[in-house]
C-alpha cells in the first residue's frame, strides 16, 4: 500500500500523506516512504521545491499509537527536511495533532487554512513533545509555545500564524501559496540552496547539540507506565486515571 502520493507540476513536486485508515499518523511504515520520497527529490534536478499535504481532514495525528514511530527515525526525518537542498512548503487544509506539528516545523514555509486546528497532545497521554523540540523551539514564540505544550489546548490557524508554527493562513491555501510558489519558480535553484543554508544553520546546530539527549527522553517516556496509561485511555476514548 503506498501511503505517499506523487505529483509534478512546474518544478513544484507534490508528496501527499495517503494513510487514511490513521489519519495520517507518523507510522514506521509512513515515516519510511516519506523519507525515500524526499531523498528522490533532493536528486532530481527538476525539482525546484518540495510541497508536503495531505488527504482526508488531517494532516498528521502525530505518531501511530498503534504503531509508534523509532524516534530515532522521526528525528532522522525531520532532520531530512531541514537539510533538503531545495525549499519544502507544508499546506494544511484540516488538524495537526502531537508529532505532526514537528513535521510542520521542520518545513521552511507552512501555509494553513482558516479550517485548520492545532494541538499538542502528548502531556494529555503521558508523554512529551521531545523529539519535535528540534524543530519547534528554534522556531516558535517560546511564550505561546509553554502554554500550548504544557496544556495540550486546542487552537487555531491565526494562532498558528501569530506564534511563528505556520507562515501564513487564509480561507483559500492554495491561493495563499500561489504567489509563494510562484516566487520560488522564480528563484535560481543554486541561490535557493545557499539560502536555505543560511535560514536552517541554527536549526541544524539544535539537532547536533540535543538530539540525542531527545530521542533518549522520548524512548523512556513512552516506555513509562503513564503513557500506557495514557495512551491505552486514548485508544478507549475515557480519561486517564490522573484527570481531576
């Protein structure tokens, strides 16, 4: 089953997060042809930018709870991104949940539609967003990012755009992306390049300073017996045990 869908158009190549059966959640098997999918990008020469969406009302759930992710892998993905030689824009049309929103940071313009909503669940299941730390910290108001980590409160696109997670937002996203794109196309190929290099240098310096440390906290909080709680509460739709 191919859970990326493929499209070209004017330099611009399309890859489609296709798991609907999970709303897109970060499964091992998803977070692998993603990343194959990038690789293909980064080497070929008309490819000028990359546009990661989705189908169905979700952009991503976050990581499958069915089927958690290595963490080692997610954060080899959004590192993956980052490092991409060539622009990679998100446009979101419905929720980005948890792990998700790491993937929507890593991107270096991310467009939403007024539709969209927003929320970091992981406190609410017992665990915490580690690994997509590296790509939000760099890039998030650190004010409006302690309450949404620490609360897991819903919240919607003009939050999303006032606090640095989406670039912009509109009721039309591809009409919010079009002069984007049409920018880029614009662009020479090297120049975008060394540019990128520029805007993503102290986000890389994130991954090579803390990655390990959260991989390993990731690896140990999903190990712990309030995440099996948490996660198993989630799975039968109740409360976990620590609500009050």
């Amino acid at each position: 089953m191919t859970l990326i869908a493929r499209t070209h158009a004017r330099g611009v190549e399309t890859l489609t997060l296709d798991s609907p059966h999970n709303r897109n959640a970060l499964s091992a098997a998803l977070l692998e042809e993603l990343a194959s999918s990038l690789a293909d990008c980064a080497k070929d020469g008309e490819v000028r930018a990359v546009v990661l969406t989705h189908t169905g009302n979700t952009f991503s759930a976050g990581a499958d709870l069915k089927d958690p992710p290595d963490p080692e892998a997610l954060v080899e993905l959004l590192r993956q991104i980052v490092a991409l030689g060539k622009p990679v824009l998100a446009r979101v049309t419905g929720h980005v949940r948890a792990g998700g929103l790491g993937l929507l940071a890593a991107c270096d313009i991310a467009a939403a539609s007024t539709a969209s909503t927003f929320a970091f669940t992981e406190v609410r299941i017992g665990v915490a967003p580690a690994v997509i730390s590296l790509t939000l910290l760099p890039r998030t108001d650190p004010r409006a990012l302690a309450r949404h980590y620490l609360t897991g409160e819903r919240f919607d696109a003009a939050e999303a755009a006032r606090i640095g997670l989406v670039t912009a937002a509109g009721d039309d996203v591809d009409a919010v992306l079009e002069p984007i794109l049409d920018g880029l196309r614009r662009a020479a190929p090297e120049a975008l390049a060394e540019t990128k290099r520029l805007l993503t240098a102290r986000v890389l310096e994130t991954f090579d300073r803390d990655a390990a440390d959260l991989t390993a906290l990731s690896a140990r909080l999903f190990a712990a017996p309030h995440a099996r709680e948490g996660m198993t509460a989630f799975l039968e739709r109740r409360d976990p045990s620590w609500v009050v």
